[in-house]
C-alpha cells in the first residue's frame, strides 16, 4: 500500500493555493492596485505603506534576494560535499597505494587539504613519555580521553572546540573538528582518526560524516594490515 496523504484543514490549503497563485503572477498582482490593497488593508489604509506598489515591488525583491541566496548557499553546499567525496576518494586510492606502515600513517596525517579542511592527526591513548613507534604523524593523549568523548560504543562525534587537545597548538583555531574511532585489533590501544577545519560548522551535514567515516574504516583496515593484525 502507498503512504497515506497529509490531512491538511481547507484553510491551510486556501492559504496555500493563494500564495502559489501570487508566486506565478507577480506582474499581475503589481499591476493591479485593487488586488494589492485587498491582500494589505490594514496597513495601506493606515498610511504606515503610501505607496504600496513600490511596497510590494520592494517586498518581490527582498524576497527573490532571499530565494537567490538560498539558492547559491545550496549550490555551495552541493559543490563542497562534491569536493569532499572526491577528496575522500582520492585519499583511499593513496592508502592502497602506500607501500609502508608509515606511509599509510603519512597519508592519514596530510590529508586534511584534500578534505578541505585545516589539520588531521591519528590519536593514540598512551602514558605520557611513551612515543608511538614508526612514525611523527601519530599524536600521544591521555588514557580515557577518547571514551571520554565518545562513550564506549559511539564510532564518531563532530565537535566544536578541543583542537588543542586533539591535533596538538595547531588545533587551537580548529572550530570544527571530526573524530573516528579507530578499531584496529583486539591488543593495539584505542586509537582515534581527528580532522579539524577552521571554519565553523564545516563538517555538518550526513554526507561529510559518512564520507569522513568511510575514510576512516579504509585507514584503519590499512594499519592492521600493514601491522599483520587479525581483524577486529
């Protein structure tokens, strides 16, 4: 069976009527003073719109501005989740190129730019003074940090603020940040994929989130691999 059709009351569905003919007859509706006073008595009779043409020109054009911006903030939002899909892509490939465990971990750590974003960084828990082994793009936090912020099941979490914490005094201006979780073997410690952006809300959205995390199972299947790890 198909879904059922939303009740609306006929007063909601005049309403509606009206204002889809209004949009389709614009010129019509300017051109005709008697129309426009009936749809704005009560102001035009007051004398608080002296010229209610001029009104309701000024209205039609406010309103096609806004429609416009919409438009182009759409546009804007469909173009940077393209970028972000293809830079996504292009990441993986390098991941399945790489031919070393510090490659792969290279990769993670400079792929910020092709994510249009600022910083990225691989987080490891460990005690302070025990260098991660292999390579400089891995970061040291402190144990609990990570379920700390995820909890102990949640995969990821979009954050606004902790930069510092996560990606190290670059990440101080990171206003957005994406984290992953990293699940790469039953003995390897809990490990966390970060990428930050200075700009505010830039990785809000479903697509940027699950392109992000698509990124971060491939990173992750790519370390237990080059570690010789049995899946998780």
């Amino acid at each position: 069976m198909g879904s059922r059709a939303i009740s609306r009351a006929p007063s909601q569905s005049a309403a509606e009527a009206v204002k889809a003919y209004i949009r389709s007859n614009r010129a019509r509706l300017v051109a005709d003073g008697e129309l426009l006073a009936l749809l704005v008595p009560e102001r035009f009779h007051s004398g608080e719109v002296r010229d209610l043409q001029h009104y309701v020109i000024e209205r039609l054009a406010s309103e096609n501005a806004a429609l416009r911006a919409e438009r182009d903030a759409l546009r804007g939002a469909r173009a940077q989740a393209a970028r972000l899909g293809e830079g996504v892509r292009r990441a993986t490939l390098d991941l399945v190129d790489a031919r070393s465990f510090e490659e792969v971990i290279s990769i993670a750590a400079s792929a910020a730019g092709a994510f249009g974003a600022d910083r990225a960084s691989l987080c490891v828990e460990g005690e302070a003074g025990a260098a991660p082994t292999g390579t400089t793009g891995v970061r040291l936090v402190a144990p609990g940090t990570i379920s700390a912020l995820l909890g102990r099941e949640t995969r990821s979490v979009i954050l606004s603020e902790g930069g510092h914490i996560l990606l190290g005094p670059e990440g101080v201006e990171c206003r957005s940040l994406a984290a992953y979780r990293l699940r790469i073997g039953h003995e390897t410690p809990v490990a966390l994929y970060v990428v930050g952006a200075q700009a505010e809300g830039h990785f809000e959205g479903f697509e940027a989130e699950a392109d992000l995390a698509f990124f971060a199972r491939a990173l992750e299947r790519a370390i237990s691999a080059w570690l010789d790890l049995p899946k998780p």
